[in-house]
C-alpha cells in the first residue's frame, strides 16, 4: 500500500492533483480512476482505471488493484449544476464518500482525502470571516451533501479511527481546465472571455462577492493537510480555507489594473440566489493554527497567475 488514488481524476481539482503527486512521488505511484478518460497528456504516465465510484463493488476492485496508501475521493457534482437532478447530486455526492470510508475502515487504504466546500454554509451564518464553527443550514442539495458528508467523515474518524481529512474549498481557479457546474465557475470564464476579447455574459450581480482561491494554493493546501500529524489535527469535519475574495465589478478593475480589458453583461439567475447564502470570507484560523496554512495568492496575484497559465502553450 504505497501508490496515491486519485478518484475523479478528470476533474477541474483531479487533473492538478495528479500532475503534483506525480511530481512529488513520481507517476508510477499515482493511480486515476474516473468514469471518463483524463485530458491530459501526463495522464498517460500514470494507471489509468475507469471506474463508477458510485458503485461499491468497482471501488473494491479499484482499490484491490492501486494499493493506495492515499485515496483522494474527487467525484462530486457542483452546485448549481446539482440544483437540477438533486437525487441524482446527492448520490454522486455520497455513495462514493461513503465507499471510501468503508474501504478506509476495513483497512485497504491508510488515509482518504474528501472536498468539501464554502457550500456548506447557508444565509444564516456570518458573512466576513465566518468562522470555522457556526450553523451550517445550507439551501443547495450540493450543501446538504457536503455538510453530511463532513458528519461521515468525523463519525469514521471518531468511531473506527479511520485517517480521513478535508477542506472547505472556496472557488477554484486555474488555467488547466474548466470547472463545470459550479457557482463560482463564471471568474475562470472571465480569464477566457477577456484574453478572447469577447463579453463576459455574467449570472451573478456586480458586487457579488466570494472565497476564491488559485488551484496553485488549492493544491499545496491539499498536500500540506494530507503530510501533516494526525495528532495535530483538531478538525475531523473539514477545515475552512481562505484564499482571497472578489465580486465581478472587482475582478474586472483588477484586470484593468493588470492591462485586461474585459466587458461583462450582467444577467443574475438563479445561480446568484446560491451565491447570496455563502459567505463573502472565511476564518481559517484553525487551518494556520494546526497545520501551518497560509494562502500565497491575494487577488492581484491570482489574477496574474491565471493570466500567466493562460498564456503558455495549452498543456503543462
Ligand atoms: C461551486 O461553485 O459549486 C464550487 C464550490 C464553491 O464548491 N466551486
């Protein structure tokens, strides 16, 4: 049991994960699972298994196969995306979570890595700086999932000593791939849309504001959580995470600042509402305080850095 699983490996978050695990234990440990192929060129160094991580028996025979030690367990459906089929969100959401901790419990994997998200968290909760610890009534399917399954998490870790860790991610950021589904993908659709010169059409109003975070920190915060003393670690439920914060109205100013010019017509839906019951920031004084967190990216550095990624040549 010494290879790296990474389930949902075709993902937005699973594409970053692999390249910086094969980066750091080299490709022949990593193993990636999904349903759908992975579109990425360095996919081909590593094992690729195509698995329904929804069905039990697949993820058996998966983790029979890789041996992990680490089993990152990426396959979700995202927020605004899971308001459309909620059933079928919340299977997605829990069926493979709940395959994973099992797994984990009857010992064929040591340590299990689960997203969570700033989801969790509904209108009632504080806007700036909420807090690690507040009620979580969120108003998404997509929520709902994530705050049981942080509850699952605990409960694995409290009852069976099962080693699962998680974080709160904010929106992620990053120039690899799209995210799909989401209510935070319209700020990587704003990097696209500027560099192509055309409109932004934004479903959010202007002064919205929202955790966001580059996949860069994402990653880094994913690998320091995963490396860190158990013993240190105060929160079995899911860690709040706090990059950086923006609205449209001041990403757009930033791009302008950095010489982007982009245009956006603004047409908030549905997906505003969902934006509107999460926090503005988030307090991640317990991720500082137990493992050492510390986002490297504030806003004018995230945009930098996604106009830098989009800039190089399509895969790296
Ligand atoms: C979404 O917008 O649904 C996700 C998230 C914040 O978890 N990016």
């Amino acid at each position: 049991m010494s290879n790296y699983l990474i389930v949902g490996a075709a993902g937005q978050l699973g594409i970053e994960l692999m390249l910086a695990l094969q980066k750091k234990h080299g490709p022949e440990r990593v193993v990636l699972a999904d349903i759908r192929p992975v579109d990425h060129p360095d996919a081909a160094l590593s094992t690729f298994v195509q698995c329904d991580a929804t069905d039990k028996e697949a993820m058996a025979d998966l983790v029979n196969q890789a041996r992990p030690a680490e089993m990152y367990m990426l396959v979700a459906m995202l927020s605004a995306k899971g308001e459309a089929s909620h059933l079928q969100a919340w299977g997605l959401n829990m069926d493979p979570l709940l395959h994973s901790l099992e797994l984990a419990r009857e010992g064929h994997v040591t340590k299990v890595f689960w997203p969570s998200s700033i989801a969790v968290f509904g209108p009632d909760a504080p806007k700036n700086c909420t807090p690690q610890n507040t009620g979580l009534h969120p108003t998404t399917v997509y929520g709902v999932s994530k705050v049981s399954g942080e509850l699952w998490c605990q409960y694995y870790h409290q009852k069976f000593g099962v080693d699962v860790r998680s974080l709160r991610y904010p929106g992620l950021i990053g120039f690899r791939s799209q995210p799909g589904g989401g209510t935070t993908d319209y700020a990587v659709e704003a990097f696209h849309a500027a560099l192509e010169g055309r409109p932004l059409n934004c479903y959010l109003e202007s002064t919205e504001s929202l955790p966001m975070m580059t996949m860069e920190d994402a990653v880094r915060a994913t690998l320091e959580l995963m490396e860190a003393d158990g013993d240190a670690l105060s929160v079995r439920t899911s860690y709040n995470l706090q990059g950086c914060s923006f609205s449209p109205a001041e990403l757009v100013a930033e791009l302008r600042t950095q010489g982007v010019l982009l245009d956006v017509l603004y047409a908030p839906d549905t997906r505003q509402d969902i934006a509107a019951s999460w926090p503005n920031s988030l307090e991640d004084d317990a991720a500082h305080a137990d493992w050492g967190w510390q986002a490297a990216h504030d806003t004018p550095g995230l945009v930098r850095a996604m106009l830098a990624g989009l800039s190089q040549p399509a895969v790296g």
